[in-house]
C-alpha cells in the first residue's frame, strides 16, 4: 500500500546553496547538517513541513509546502501515527518555535 501521508513536501536543491547554514541553525528537527560545499539533507523524514527553512534561505535551495505552524504539524504528526509530546516538536519547549508562534 502506498503512505503518501509518510511523504513530506521538502526539496533541497543543493546546486543553488552557498553553503550559509542558515537553515541549520533555525531547523527545530536538525534536518540538514554542515558538509563542504553545500549543507546536507540528512533526515527528511524528521521534517515537520513548518517553512523556516525555506523563509530563511537566501537563495531559494529549498522548497517546502507549509501549513498554518503548530497546528499543521500537529495534524501531520496524527496522521503519521506520532506523538507531538515525545519529541515530534519542539514548539514552545527548550528548543524555541519551529513556525515563530510562542
Ligand atoms: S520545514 Fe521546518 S522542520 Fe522541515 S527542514 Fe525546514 S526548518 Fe526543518
Ligand atoms: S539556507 Fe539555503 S543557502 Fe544557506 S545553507 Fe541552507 S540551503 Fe544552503
């Protein structure tokens, strides 16, 4: 059977990056990480589809659908059969807001 609810909406097109790492540093899940001469896409799966990344890249690398913040991820992660609770999100918690609502 094909999950396509599994699926998430990010695209990395590393051709473009320069390799500034602003979406590192604001990416609540770590979903990219530093490499040599473009960051790295290493747990797509781990992405909430909450925009930051895409808003903060200077030279649109990355394309994401995102939804309305924490709401959005909240039903996505219902959908994918996850807890929000138990480390999803981090809205509000130690690690600050992923969509920018406190
Ligand atoms: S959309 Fe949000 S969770 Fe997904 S990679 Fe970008 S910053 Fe990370
Ligand atoms: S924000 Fe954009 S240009 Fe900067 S490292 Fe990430 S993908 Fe590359």
């Amino acid at each position: 059977m094909f999950h396509s609810y599994l699926v998430n909406s990010l695209k990395f097109h590393k051709d473009r990056c320069i390799n500034c790492k602003r979406c590192i540093e604001v990416c609540p899940h770590g979903v990219f990480s530093a490499g040599e001469s473009h960051v790295e896409l290493v747990h797509q799966a781990r992405c909430m589809e909450c925009g930051a990344c895409a808003l903060n890249c200077p030279v649109q690398a990355i394309e994401v659908e995102s939804g309305v913040g924490c709401a959005w991820a909240m039903i996505r992660a219902a959908l994918r059969g996850r807890d929000m609770d138990s480390g999803e999100c981090s809205c509000g918690g130690d690690a600050g807001s992923c969509c920018g609502i406190e």
